[in-house]
C-alpha cells in the first residue's frame, strides 16, 4: 500500500513540473523555420483554395443533375444565382450615411 507521504510526495512533483514547463518562454524563431512557416501556410491555402474549386464543381453537377431530373417530369426549375454578401465595415472606417 502506497503511503500518504509517498502520494503528496508524487502530487508535488506533478504539479511543479508542470507550473515549470508552462513557465518557459517561447524561443524565437530563426529564419529558416519562418520560411517553413510561410512556405506551410501557402501550401495550405493552395490546398484550400483546390478544395473550394472542387467543392463548387461538384455543387454545380448536383444541381445540373436535379435540374435535368424535373425537366424530366416536367417541372421548370429557375435556379437563383448566389451572390456573396459584401464585407461589413471595419471599425476604423465610419459608414457613409
């Protein structure tokens, strides 16, 4: 059976280890690991910027799907365009009344 003195000894230790390690600055980083960032960071807005043109593609042979299906049954289907709603402004720039 493990004695009290040994478990405060052991929850003394977890918890200082831990207040040391959250304690410890953040090295700064060196050029080489900024343009990994950077190069990371392209990379995977290329990546999403590939998964949107997708996501849109196949969108589009959804809807061209549905749309033939009820021109087969004999219902006309008008598809709205979509338009993006427009940024809101900014704090730092007042709206035009």
């Amino acid at each position: 059976m493990i004695s009290r003195k040994a478990l405060l000894i052991a929850a003394l230790c977890l918890s200082t280890t831990g207040a040391v390690y959250g304690k410890l600055p953040v090295q700064p980083m060196t050029d080489e690991q900024k343009a990994k960032a950077d190069e990371a960071k392209a990379k995977a807005a290329e990546a999403a910027k590939k998964d949107a043109e997708l996501l849109g593609k196949s969108q589009d042979r959804v809807a061209s799907r549905y749309i033939q299906q009820q021109k087969a049954k004999g219902v006309t289907v008008k598809p709205t365009a979509i338009v993006a709603a427009a940024p809101a402004p900014t704090a730092a720039a007042p709206a035009k009344k």
